[in-house]
C-alpha cells in the first residue's frame, strides 16, 4: 500500500490567514525597529528586504496552521514573537553611530536579531510541525481533523524522506547561523551542518518509528541552542558542535524507550501509528 498525499489547493481563508500572520509580524518588525532608529529603515531597500523577510516568516506558520490544522507552527510564531517584544521593551535601547564610514551599535539589537535570522524560525516551524504531526497520528490525537498531510499508512520511504528533509532545514539554518556576520566562519561548518541534521533526525525518526517521546522533549535542548545563539551571538560556534555527541544521546535514550515499551507490553507502547515497511 502506498501513502496517499492528497493536498486540496488552499481556500481564500487559509490564504488570508497566512497574510494576517505576514502582515502582523512585519509591522511588529518595523515597528520595533524605527522605536530604536535602526538605520536599516533609511534604506528603501533595506526597508523592503526587511519586511519581505519578516512578512515569510509570520505567513509560513500560519499557513500551514490554517492549511494543515496543525496548532505548533501558529503556537511557536506568537511565542518567538512575544519572546522578542519582551525582550525588545525590557532592553535598553540601542545607541547608533558611524566609524570609519561603518555603523557601529552600543546596546542590545534583539529585535535585529530575530529578524535577520529569518531561516533560524523558518525551520523551527517545519519541525515542531512535522513534530505534532506525528505525535497526533501516531496517538490517534484528534488526527481526524488534520487536513492536507499524509495519510496513513506511511511508508517507510515517506516518513524518512519528512524526517530527513525537516533535519536538512534545520542543519542549513544551523549553518547559516554560524556563518552569520561577525561570527567567524570556519572548516567546520559541515560538520555543523551534519550534526545539526543528526540532532534532529535522531528524535523525529523515534517518534514516527516507535511513537517514541522521551527524545523528542529532550529534544528541545537544541532549539534552545538555536535562539541562545540568535539573540546572544558568540564568536565561535563550539557549543553547537555539542548537536553531534548529543545526537548519540538521543539515539541511545530512543533505544532505551524502545526496550521498555517492549517489555511493558508491546512495541508501540499504545501508540496508534502503522508503520509498513
């Protein structure tokens, strides 16, 4: 049997739900950022790319929570955008000035950093989306009412091809992250690149393989990471080449699980989930 991908074109309001998200989180941008005289709104240009990025990143999770009913995407915008406001008005503000032709900046850019790293929460929405997808098909949790993804059964092809390519996402924003301005890059950006997708692969692989959980909340470890390094950038990115030992923690925690639904009665340990070969 083969899985079906049956996706309907997007109605008028999934759209307009999409744009409402793109709309808010642009304006949140510009907003903060003419509050602290950031010199990027100067520029048309600058002006423009800047609401263009902040624009796909608030339509993207929206969308696909209209598009898909899935709650984690809309979830995880409100609370990057919270986080970043809260950051931003609790802050003292950023003092602008020019050295030798470049603009220099004493004080916190957080609202800068959040939307420069558009990729970062980007990829953040596809995992925590494929995250609950799987959570609520593998536990029969109100998966009825998702829309627009897979159906059941899910080859086996078809569930690596969603966790392998949700990993690359990540392991491509992971690498952009570290090569961001001002952050030295290095020979070591593949290798960033290999164990970010690790990190990642290692948790959502147990969760559509065994129904597995605990890897995934321990999981969330690396996220932290992420955003860590978002809004308190360092000169070296050596605390995320921790993504690759701890991608063999995840492993061994996914085999440890699996050992003990199998004795506690049963393989999938009461998820729902099929999962052919």
């Amino acid at each position: 049997m083969v899985s079906r991908f049956d996706f309907s074109p997007p109605s008028l309001g999934t759209i307009a739900a999409g744009f409402a998200g793109g709309v808010g989180n642009a304006a949140v941008v510009l907003g903060l950022y003419a509050r602290a005289d950031y010199p990027a709104l100067e520029s048309v240009t600058g002006t423009a790319v800047l609401a263009l990025g902040a624009f796909v990143v608030g339509f993207v999770p929206l969308f696909l929570a209209a598009y898909t009913r899935l709650f984690a995407p809309a979830v995880g915008l409100l609370a990057a955008v919270a986080g970043t406001v809260a950051l931003e008005l609790t802050s003292a503000m950023p003092e602008w000035g020019t050295r030798g032709g470049e603009v220099i900046v004493d004080g916190p850019t957080h609202i800068g950093s959040y939307a420069n790293t558009w990729y970062v929460w980007l990829a953040l929405a596809a995992v925590v989306a494929v995250a609950e997808f799987g959570i609520r098909r593998q536990y029969g949790i109100a998966d009825g009412r998702l829309r627009n993804v897979p159906e059941r059964p899910l080859q086996r092809a078809d569930r690596y091809a969603v966790v392998l390519g949700t990993a690359a996402l990540v392991g491509l924003a992971t690498s952009l992250l570290v090569v961001r301005p001002g952050v030295q890059p290095s020979l070591v950006v593949p290798v960033v690149f290999a164990f970010a997708v690790a990190a990642t692969a290692v948790p959502l692989a147990a969760l559509f393989e065994d129904g597995a959980l605990v890897p995934l909340v321990l999981f969330a470890f690396v996220p932290y990471l992420l955003v860590l390094e978002v809004f308190v950038t360092t000169d070296s990115p050596v605390h995320i080449l921790l993504f690759g030992p701890y991608a063999v923690v995840l492993a061994v925690v996914w085999l440890l699980e699996r050992t003990a639904r199998r004795r506690l009665g049963g393989t999938d340990g009461g998820s729902t989930g099929e999962r052919p070969a």
